[in-house]
C-alpha cells in the first residue's frame, strides 16, 4: 500500500482515525481513501481540519504530480491553487472549474462527458494540458468518455469558479435547496469562510448541530457547525446530507 514504506505513519493514521471520525467515514470509498492518504503523506501525518482543505490539497497535489510527469520547470513554484505559477497551468485551471461549475448547474447535472462535448466545452490548453490529470477517460460501445476523478473533485472544482467569478447570493439564492448543489455549497463556504457579506444573511443565526447518526467503528465524535441558520432555511437537512461525512463543518 502507499503507507507501507512508512509503518509509522499508517500506525499514527489509525490512531489520528479514532478522533477523526468524520475522515474515517470518507475511506469507505476506495479513491477518496486514496485521497486521504496521500494529502496525510504529503502533509507529513497531518491530517485537514476539514473537507474543503483536504480537497484543495488533493488537487494541488494531483497538478504538481502531472507537472513533475512534463518537467516544467516551475514545480517548486506550485504551493497554492490561488498562485498558480504559469498560464501554461492557470489557464486550464480556470476551464476545467468553469466546465465543472456549467455542468453542475444544469437541469440534469452531467458526471459524463461525450469526446464532443469535451471538445465543444474546453479550450485547446486544457486538451494539451492532459485535463491537468483531473479527468479520466473510459471507453463504452466504442466512443470514448470523461469524467472528472471523482463527483467531490467536479464539486470543488465548480465551488473553486463559484468563489472567485460568480455571484455568490445569486449562487446560493439559486441552488440553496438544489440537492446536486449541497457539496458543492459547502465547499464554497469553505474557500470563501463566509466572508461575502451577501450570502451571510443565509446564515444569521447561531446554531450548533451535532450530527445524530451513529459512530463509525464505535468512536464517539463531535462536530459542530460554522455555518449560521436562517428560520425559513432547513439548514441541519442541508448539512447533514453529505453522503461521505458524517459531521456538518465545512
């Protein structure tokens, strides 16, 4: 396995597991598991403090992982998504978050994508840049298909075009109650740390939510919520509703 070389940092997971519950929960599903374990590495046995940091740092590290495959010569330059270093790597980027984001918001979301659509929806540089290894290809009756690496991978990357070009209480206004939204929403208010005062009315009052499913392997967990409730908003079904945590915190 990828721990296997460092026994001590499988053995400090398993323990960091038991006051983690809602990081364990996401390992049931072998590619997020995956993730998990490799941002763990990466971060020298330290796990994120929440799901949009455990993302952000999964997606980092699959673009520095495709940029070291290519030689660019600004490897050790790509520490943050926000300051990618080279238009050769922000550019396509920005499509594929802008592609995650239109595809999100249509009236039947697409995780699948036709080799023409594909074409017809991304610029040549993301085609050259390899989908920045963010996407995955699959073969069904002799065409060819995309999908981005996973549903949560697609989520972030429209939450990531969210924050930084759309209106976010427009966003928020449109899709709050949209089911194939709730991640994604969550993600947003994670990069964003409720800072836009639009979409904090949202959220303007004070809760605390403790999650009511059961614990996973027998650890007792706690975890509340940073969000804030508005009377008319059934916010704990909108935070509860993620199918890979069982805490509400973004």
């Amino acid at each position: 396995g990828i721990l296997e070389k460092e026994p001590h940092l499988a053995k400090k997971l398993i323990q960091d597991f038991k006051v983690r519950g809602d990081v364990q929960s996401l390992c049931y599903i072998p590619l997020v598991c995956s993730i998990v374990i490799l941002v763990y590495r990466k971060e020298n046995g330290q796990l994120p403090t929440t799901l949009t940091q455990l993302y952000e740092n999964f997606i980092l590290q699959t673009i520095r992982r495709y940029v070291k495959k290519t030689q660019f010569t600004e490897l050790d330059q790509i520490n943050s998504l926000h300051h990618l270093p080279s238009p050769v790597i922000s550019t396509p980027f920005q499509e594929m978050c802008r592609f995650a984001y239109l595809s999100l918001k249509e009236n039947t979301p697409r995780m699948t994508f036709s080799l023409f659509q594909v074409q017809q929806s991304l610029n040549e540089s993301v085609v050259k840049a390899d989908y920045l290894g963010l996407m995955t290809t699959f073969t069904m009756y002799d065409d060819e298909y995309y999908q981005f690496l996973h549903l949560r991978i697609q989520e972030f990357l429209a939450a990531w075009w969210i924050a930084k070009y759309e209106k976010t209480e427009k966003v928020f206004n449109d899709h709050f109650n949209d089911d194939h939204f709730r991640m994604c929403l969550r993600f947003v208010s994670g990069l964003t740390h409720l800072e836009h005062e639009d979409y904090k009315q949202y959220f303007n009052k004070e809760v605390d939510l403790q999650c009511k499913r059961k614990p996973q392997f027998g650890f007792e967990a706690s975890y509340h919520s940073r969000f804030q409730h508005h009377p008319e908003i059934e916010l704990c079904s909108f935070l509860e509703s993620g199918n890979e945590t069982n805490h509400c915190s973004s």
